[in-house]
C-alpha cells in the first residue's frame, strides 16, 4: 500500500502545477492547481474514481484509463513513463533487496579506450559504478570516496565543490534529484534508496524541496557548463545512453565540440597528474557497489 500512496501522491503534485484556464474561471483558488472534478471531467472519469486514484486506494485502472489521466495532468514521456512504474508495483508484496550491481569487464574496458573523453557508467538510485580517469579529474574522484558515498545525486547535493563547479548548480541539481526519483518508481521499497533520501531530506532544504514536487526525469543529452578549478571554464555536450544488456545501467559520456575552448581545456586537463586507478570503482574485481 505505501507505493499505491506514492502514486496517489505523484498525481496531486502533477494536478498542483496545473494553471486553470483564466477565462473560465471566475472564482478565487485557495490552492495552486486544478481541482480534482476539474481533472477528472478531462480524463472522462468520474470525480469519485478520480479521488480514489489520489487517494492511493488497491485499485486496478486499465492503460487507456491512466493514459486518459496522464493527458489530462499534461504529462511528458518520462512522467508518464513513471506513473506506469508507480502503478505497476502499488500494493505488491515486499521484495527482496536488488542485488548488488556489476560492471562487465567490457565496460570497464570501454570507459578506458575513451581515452581523453570524461565516461561514468550509473546504476541505479544515481550510484557511480564506474568512472575513467578523465571523469575523476572533471567531475569527482569518486573512488577515493567511501563506497556508500558513490552517488552522483548525493555528490551533487551534499559536497560543497559540486556547488562551485556547476555553473548552473540548480539545474543540474534538480535534472539528478529527478533522476533518483524516476528509480522510486521502478524499485519501490529499497533499503539503499530509502537511506539515500532520508539522508539528503535531512542534509538539504533544496533537496527536500524538489523531492516535494514529485518531478521526473530521464534526460537522454543535453549541455553542462562547467567551471573547473583547474582547467576554468567549459561548455560540454553529454550522452546519456542506457545499457541493454545491463538493466537499470547507463553510460555518460562528455565531450566538447571540435576547436572549441572547451576542448583545449580537457585536453589541458588530461595531462594533469592523478593517482593511478582502474575505472571501476568497487574494491571487488566484478565492480559492485552497493551490497
């Protein structure tokens, strides 16, 4: 029952960013959003069926039902990509732990034959499972960092060079913070996870805000802009792409565009001296993090 409340939960903060049409409405709101009839007539349900899926009650709507809704709240792909994940594990019985994630001996070889490109390979709840030389040097030495400590979200949120080297920490704060919350929904009830927000609630006020607002994301590219303490400014594309053969694994590359500064400025970076260290992370051969 506590996902099925989790799903009713992410349907309220999808309904409260809702701006009502002006021309319409003539009464003063108290709360921010639409109203749950207002919802409802629009997803063609009935107000008390509404309520129910609100409310988080053991109910089974069919796809074109939550499909109906996820129009109506005006949902992108990956928010509505995560209501399906929402609903698919409310009220199920507790599961075992997911096991312990490894990174195949292949991957490790590609994040190193990369050379000068900053590559990090991410499980699940944000955990770095992986990161080449050139990704420690950019972003973090995340293997000098103890193993509990290996979450880009945690990093991002809670070391004070992360503030400093994101020229738009906000935004690439909240992207992660949207990131974690997309792993709720597909592994409800993780002990790790579990630790992993009650942490950042209690470290972060921004953290307890943006977790607040339920909000989505599985951003696939896009640009950072970065201000390095070493190499000063850069403005990197990103790749984000998932690992088939490897669930809940993806793979970041960074990479800057052809006679750009930005490139001058990794290639400057990459002959800056680091302890030497494989690309894996974990102390075990097989790469795992979390166990």
């Amino acid at each position: 029952m506590g996902q099925s409340v989790e799903f009713g939960k992410f349907l309220s903060a999808m309904r409260a960013r809702l701006q009502p049409d002006p021309e319409t409405t003539h009464t003063t709101r108290r709360v921010p959003g639409l109203r749950r009839e207002e919802v409802a007539r629009l997803a063609d349900v009935s107000t008390d069926y509404y309520t129910r899926l609100e409310q988080g009650r053991n109910i089974h709507p069919s796809r074109s039902v939550l499909h109906s809704v996820g129009r109506a709240l005006q949902l992108n792909e990956a928010e509505s990509a995560h209501m399906f994940d929402l609903l698919e594990h409310c009220g199920g019985q507790p599961t075992d732990p997911p096991a312990a994630q490894r990174v195949r001996a292949s991957m490790r070889q590609l994040l190193e034959a990369v050379g000068d490109v900053p590559a990090v390979v991410l499980g699940r709840r944000t955990d770095v499972l992986a990161a080449n030389r050139m990704a420690r040097l950019l972003l973090a030495d995340f293997a000098a960092m103890p193993r509990e400590q290996r979450n880009f979200t945690r990093w991002i949120m809670l070391d004070p060079g992360a503030r400093v080297l994101f020229r738009d920490w906000h935004g690439a704060a909240a992207d992660s913070v949207a990131e974690l919350r997309a792993d709720v929904g597909k592994h409800p009830g993780d002990p790790a996870t579990t630790a992993l927000v009650g942490e950042l609630a209690v470290n972060s006020e921004d953290f307890r805000q943006w977790w607040a607002r339920h909000r989505v994301a599985r951003k696939s590219s896009g640009t950072l802009k970065l201000r390095h303490a070493l190499v000063g400014e850069l403005e990197l594309d990103f790749e984000h792409l998932l690992l088939p053969d490897d669930p809940d694994q993806s793979l970041r590359l960074y990479t800057a565009r052809n006679g750009s500064p930005s490139l001058d400025a990794l290639k400057l970076l990459s002959t800056w001296s680091q302890p030497p260290g494989p690309a894996h992370l974990a102390n075990s051969p097989e790469g795992s993090t979390r166990e």
